[in-house]
C-alpha cells in the first residue's frame, strides 16, 4: 500500500541520473576545449546544447517536486542536489562563454589541468548519484564522496600555482587578467562538486 502512495519515486532518480550523465558529458567537453583550441567553438557549443539540457531536467525535477506529496528524500535535500548539480554545468558555459567573450587564443597547462580535475569530479559525482536510489550502496556513495573532496583540494593547489606562475612570468596584463579569470572559473567547478558530495552524504546519514 505504501509503496502505491510513491508512483512517481522511480522518476526523480531516472531525473537525477540524466542530469548526471549530462555533467559529466560537459566536462569531458571542458577537457577538450582546452586540449583542441583547433576546434574550441564546436566544444563551446557543445557545452551550450549540454547546458540546456540540463536546464530542461532540472525544470522537470523542480515541477515533479512540486506535484508529488510523498517524495522519497526529503524535499528539501532534493532540490539541493539537483540545483547544485545545475550549477556545476552552468559554470561549465560560464568557463566556455569567458573563453570566447576574453578573446583567449590558446591553453596553459595549469588550465588543462583544472579542467582534468573538474572532470575527475564530475565523473565521480555521476557515480554517487547512480547510487543513490539504493541506501544498500551507502559506504560505496560516501567513498566517493570523499574522492571528490579529495580532488577539490588538488584543484586549490593548482590554482594557487598557477596564480603564483601568472604573476610571477605573465607580463601582458591583458593576458594575465584572461587566465586569471578562467583558472578562477574552473576551480569554482570543483568546489560546486563538493557541495554536491556533500549534500549527497547528508542524504546518506539521514537515510542510510
């Protein structure tokens, strides 16, 4: 009987997980924009189409929300997730939209290395959530929850490094307030995953 109050429960992991695999995609385009400048706008509009999408299943999460009286998280938790989520690709077009907008004619091994990072994160953050509709899989969600963590602090460090290398070497201010902007950018994608591990690993203490 109760499982028949909860039809559309099934629903909002499909939604969850399709919005996952989509962040994920992004950042493996991420990672080729900044590894194939060649082809940077095929990349950045890419990214764009990926980031609509994404818009479009967060739009159905939130109006599902709305429309369902028993949710099988709390409500609250799930809106977080799947905002948080959004944010991280929306940084994505914001890094591929800074790119173009800056004029930034070529890559620095500092920003592939973000992006590689960013894209570790994301992938890793497609996984957690592909478990998520299973508190069976608890210990495996909070593991990967702390890879996550784990990579963000790497990113910090890369940032810090590079900042340091660009003050230090970049002598075109033009050029020095572009990578700035983008290495800043690409960190920011890393610390939205975190926050998304994290609201995934409140949702497995309090339901685990």
């Amino acid at each position: 009987m109760f499982n028949r109050l909860m039809p559309k429960e099934v629903k909002f992991f499909t939604l969850f997980n399709q919005h996952a695999d989509i962040v994920a995609e992004a950042s493996k385009e991420l990672v080729k924009l900044f590894n194939d400048f060649a082809h940077i706008d095929r990349h950045m509009d890419a990214i764009k189409s990926l980031e609509k999408r994404a818009d479009r299943i967060t739009f159905e999460t939130v109006d599902l929300l709305h429309k369902t009286f028993i949710t099988p998280l709390d409500r609250d938790d799930m809106l977080k997730l799947i905002t948080s989520m959004d944010d991280v690709v929306d940084l994505m077009e914001d890094v591929a939209e800074t790119v173009s907008l800056y004029n930034v004619t070529s890559t620095t091994d500092e920003a592939k290395e973000l992006a590689a990072i960013s894209m570790e994160c994301c992938e890793r953050m497609s996984q957690a959530i592909h478990l998520l509709d299973n508190m069976k899989n608890a210990g495996e969600i909070i593991k990967i929850a702390s890879e996550i963590e784990r990579l963000e602090s790497d990113a910090d460090r890369v940032l810090r490094n590079a900042m340091s290398k660009l003050f230090r070497e970049e002598e075109d201010v033009k050029s020095l307030i572009k990578y700035k902007a983008v290495y800043e950018l690409l960190e920011s994608i890393t610390d939205k995953c975190e926050d998304v591990a994290n609201t995934i690993q409140g949702i497995v203490v309090e339901n685990a």
